[in-house]
C-alpha cells in the first residue's frame, strides 16, 4: 500500500492517494506510517496548518527514526512556504502603501512602550516587521517614553505603524510638512487667567497678537527641560587649560494643545514677560523660578488635561534625526550663544503629540 501511495504522489494525482490512504485506514487505523502520509497529503493540498499538526504529533507518538525524520522535514517545509508567503504579503501590503498619493513625503515615526502583558509579543511584532532579531528588536522598543524611531517616506512609515498597532505598540507618525506647518504661538504674558484666559503671544514672524481660549479647549500638555550650553574653561592633560561646552542650566518649556483650532501655545520660563500681565506674585519678587513655579500651579490648576512629560528620554535619541529633516522653524526664542537643535526637538516631541491624540 505505500508504494501505491508513493505512486500516487509523484503523479500528484491527490485523488487516487485519499481512496488508498482510506483503503490503508481500513486495514491499518493505528499506523503512523499511514498518518505520515495524511499529513503529506495536507501539506500538497496548502492546508499547511493540520499538516503541521500532525507533523508535531508524531514526533510526540513515534521514535521511528524515517518517520521522525519525515515528519521533521515536513515542518521546515512548512515553516519555510509560511515564511515566504508572509514575505509577499507583507511585499504586497507596503508596495500599496508606497502607491498612495503622497507617500513619499518625509514623515516621523515614534515609538511607546506597550503595557507590560504585551510587551513579549511587541518584540516579536518588531522582529518580524522590520526583519530583525529578537536581541535586535528588543532594543528597539523602548521601556519606557516617547523613541524617535525612524524618519522617512510617509506611505512605508504608516506601513509600520499599522503592523505594529496590530500587535498593541502604540505608534506615532506624522507627515514633517505638517509639522512644519503647525501654527505655534510664544506666550509672553497672560493678562486673565479665569475660566476663559487671554495671552499676549507672538508668531513665528513675530508679530503681537492676542488669544482668548477656555481652558476646555485644551486637549493635552506637553513639558520638557532643554539645555542650556555655555563656554567653560577646564583643565585638560598636563594641566593645559581646554575651552568646551557644558550644560549650565535648563529652559522650562510648556505647550498648552488646542486642536480645534490647530494651535499650539507654548510658554517658557526664560521667555515668559513675569512683569506684565497678571500679577501672581509679589511686586517685589524678582526670581524668576518662584515667578514661573507659581505661573505653572495657577495653569495646571486651571488643566485637568493629559500631561506628557518625558522629554528628556526623547530628546537625546531624536538629535541623531535633526539632519534629515527639512528645515522647521520651532517659535522658540530662548536668549542661547549659539542656536541649539534642542529647541526643534522639543517642537517634534510635541508635534508628534499633537497630531496623534
């Protein structure tokens, strides 16, 4: 009866090998020779998930060394057809998502850490979206804050972030021209902080203006220290005096979001006007971080919004990124010696953040 089966096989003439695999049964019901040839049966007819089934189950039930082996091969085969077609779909799947209108603009695409369950599974996610290791993509999924992952064409990054939505990663992306475009206002002062507050502020050609705003339209804030470099002189090797740069000090920078009228506010303890406006400390008062701590709990009790504030963990990983970027103007006019690409990284975490709510 096998070699009928084998037979049958090298003809691929499946009809002929189920009337002899049923003949077999009936002589035979317990051979595993003949579940051998079931499972193969399975495999040459693409049902490749019962033929690995019973793959798997012989190896559990037999110690017959050509069975093994067969059973063995049939596995790798299947792993390997499964392997190429998730290949081609995937193949498929981004080459339509490169055909949309507009995909190759440059977009951004960042990356949160998923809840702790998921997080095994996100690895794997990784792994398998942008063919990597899992060592390999292990690092790429941060434990913990916003990860500037990639900047490239719009239509692939989307590609991405949907396979990896799919598997709970909660992704980012957003097209760099709209970050560009993003209408951002400096604060310089607030002259009414009641329920409906009123700010002088000013655009990114620096002309005044006023914004009234209830405090309802904010959808979230977004907080983040950016340093401050400064020229210090230092002792170097054999005591030779060397002139580098140091982190002095941090500016405190704080986006309030109004979506609805596609708005960003943003404020800044070395920029804020503490002697104009409303009066929230003493005439006297001069220091200016009593002033901008006393400006940020009369905000944050007016805000019961969202508050995404881990910056810092963004912000070293997304300077490697600056230089593939178009030239985007952050509305950040911090007093520095020299200008800093802090400023526009600030301006990505929060524009990332405002355009994925």
């Amino acid at each position: 009866m096998e070699d009928q089966v084998i037979a049958a096989f090298a003809i691929s003439d499946y009809q002929q090998v189920v009337q002899l695999l049923k003949q077999w049964q009936a002589e035979e019901p317990k051979s595993l020779l003949l579940k051998l040839y079931a499972g193969q049966l399975q495999e040459k007819t693409n049902r490749l998930a019962k033929a690995e089934k019973i793959y798997l189950s012989l190896l559990k039930q037999t110690s017959h060394r050509k069975i093994i082996r067969q059973a063995r091969d049939g596995i790798q085969r299947i792993q390997a057809q499964q392997a190429e077609q998730k290949d081609r779909q995937k193949a498929e799947q981004l080459a339509a998502a490169k055909a949309v209108s507009g995909s190759e603009e440059a977009a951004l695409f960042a990356i949160a850490p998923p809840e702790p369950a998921h997080r095994n599974s996100a690895v794997k996610a990784i792994a398998n979206t942008f063919s990597l290791d899992l060592y390999a993509a292990r690092q790429k999924l941060p434990a913990s804050g916003l990860r500037l992952h990639r900047i490239g064409p719009l239509g692939e990054l989307n590609y991405y972030a949907q396979q990896l939505q799919q598997a709970q990663i909660p992704t980012l992306c957003v097209a760099a021209k709209a970050v560009k475009a993003l209408e951002t206002f400096q604060i310089c002062h607030f002259e009414d902080l009641q329920a409906k507050a009123t700010v002088v502020c000013r655009n990114a050609n620096g002309q005044l203006g006023k914004i009234s705003f209830d405090w309802g339209e904010v959808s979230q804030q977004v907080s983040g220290q950016l340093p401050i470099f400064e020229q210090v002189v230092d002792l170097g090797n054999w005591g030779r005096t060397i002139h580098k740069e140091k982190v002095q000090d941090y500016a405190q920078v704080l986006d309030l979001h109004l979506p609805d009228r596609q708005i960003v506010l943003r404020m800044c303890d070395r920029t804020y006007q503490y002697q104009q406006g409303i009066q929230l400390t003493p005439p006297t008062e001069r220091n200016s971080r009593i002033q901008w701590n006393k400006l940020l709990q009369s905000v944050q009790t007016a805000l019961k919004t969202p508050h995404h504030k881990d910056f810092s963990k963004f912000g070293t990983g997304a300077l490697e990124f600056v230089s593939l970027l178009p030239a985007i103007e952050p509305n950040l006019d911090i007093d520095r010696r020299a200008p800093s690409d802090w400023d526009l990284v600030f301006h990505l975490y929060s524009s990332l953040h405002f355009f994925n709510l």
